[in-house]
C-alpha cells in the first residue's frame, strides 16, 4: 500500500508538484495519466525514493519512507524507468540476474537461480535468454528489463511495483505484454503504480486513475468516474466521445475532431 498525504515539490523557485494526495492498496493497480509536464515522472521518483521534497509523507507498505534502508527499499519495491540504456553488451539472462543483486554478496543462491528462470519464462523470453541483449527488438528489450524488476522484488508477497511509461514506443502486442503482466502482479497482490499515456490502456488495466495537471491532482478515481467527456476537455483541451461498451466493462474513448 502506498499512502501520499500533501507531497509537494519545488524545483528552485518553481513548483513541480502541488499538495497530492493518493492512495494506492495493496492488489490494484494505479494508473497516473496527465498532459507532458504535469509532474508525473517526479511523482513515481518521490514515491520510490529516488528524490526527496523538503517535507513529505510517503508510507510505504505501513512504513514510513524516510524509515527505510537502501537494501530494504531494494527488497520491497522495484522502478521500471522510462531510460534503460545499456552500454555494455550483457546478455538477456545476465540482466535480469541483476534484479537479483540486493539479495547476494557474490553468488546467487538455488533460489536467487531459481526465480531468475521463473521470472525468464514468465515474460516467454527463456528461449533467448543468451541472446546478447543489443540484438533484441524494443519490444523484446523491455520485456527483459521488466523480468529484471519482477526478479527483484518476485517473492514478496507485498511489494510494489513502479512502472514510468513503459509501453512508450512498443507495438500493440508489447503493450499488451507489458500491462498485461503489470495486472497479473497487481492481482498476485503487489501494489503496481504505472504512468502511462494512452488513456484507453489506463481505463482498461487500472483499478483506479489519478489526472495530474501543472502538479496537481485533478481527479481521482474509478476509470468510469475519471474518464470522462468533461474531464478531457478540461485536461487536454480535445472533445472526446466516451463509449461504454459492457462487452469490454470499461470507458473507452474516441477523439473529436
């Protein structure tokens, strides 16, 4: 569970983000949507601990942030950024055993191998697990840095997962991939909070949608009372036609001219 009570945030003299409130439980999945700058990247690095406001109140699974070693952080929550470059040309399986890190001093454990394999065959890339990774597609590269997050933190049965726009880019069928998984994790138990851009995607995976604007929360909740013709006009400025189709169970949009 995470819990954010007033979290605020200033660059120099310049507000980032402006007094959000949220709350995202164990078991859902919480998708962050907003125009480009609307402060949503900071929020997923203030959340995970990347950076830090002047005064914050982030509890993490009952805990308060600031309470919380690096290992313990590492073993509770993993953060899929939206830069993954790697310039040294490991190979698939190599990667994801570095989400595996914060578990050993020298040598994986049978068990550290063991989620390793799991977590390859989870995401279908077992088969080319000795693949040099810049031989990969885009699709194929992102599906190996989220089996590296799912190794870091697989066997807790409470952890959180942050996902900083991670179909950006893809085709239809990695998107699917992707949220697909994210919701399988979500439904494991983990609390999964993903940034994502396609507005159709956040009504049809997330449990709940929180709308940032200029740093503040605009609307919270359900996609069915987020997502709606008001609110997308006064987001992002477009008029949208909102169908409920109960075949699919959840709003879908389609942009006016």
């Amino acid at each position: 569970m995470i819990q954010v009570k007033d979290l605020s945030y200033h660059i120099d003299s310049k507000p980032i983000l402006k007094k959000v409130n949220l709350q995202a439980n164990v078991g859902e999945l919480l998708a962050i949507i907003g125009p480009n700058g609307a402060g949503k990247s900071t929020l997923i690095k203030l959340l995970c601990g990347e950076i830090k406001a002047a005064q914050q109140h982030i509890v993490l699974a009952g805990r308060d942030l600031s309470k919380y070693s690096l290992k313990e952080m590492a073993l509770k929550r993993a953060v899929l950024t939206q830069a993954n470059d790697v310039s040294v040309n490991f190979t698939v399986k190599e990667l994801v055993t570095m989400g595996r890190y914060p578990h050993f001093d020298v040598n994986p454990s049978t068990i550290d191998l063991e989620i390793i394999d799991q977590v390859l065959h989870e995401m279908g890339i077992a088969h080319f697990s000795d693949r040099s990774y810049h031989s990969l597609s885009g699709g194929e590269k992102q599906r190996v840095q989220l089996a590296r997050v799912l190794a870091q933190i697989y066997e807790s049965d409470d952890a959180i997962l942050f996902l900083d726009e991670p179909i950006n880019g893809l085709d239809m069928q990695y998107q699917q991939i992707i949220l697909d998984k994210a919701r399988q994790m979500a439904n494991r138990g983990w609390t999964v909070v993903c940034i994502l851009h396609d507005i159709n995607f956040a009504a049809r995976y997330a449990d709940k949608i929180l709308i940032l604007k200029q740093g503040e929360v605009k609307h919270y909740g359900t996609p069915s009372e987020t997502i709606t013709a008001e609110n997308m006009l006064e987001i992002y400025q477009t008029r949208v036609k909102v169908l409920h189709d109960p075949e699919i169970g959840y709003p879908f949009i389609i942009p006016l001219s």
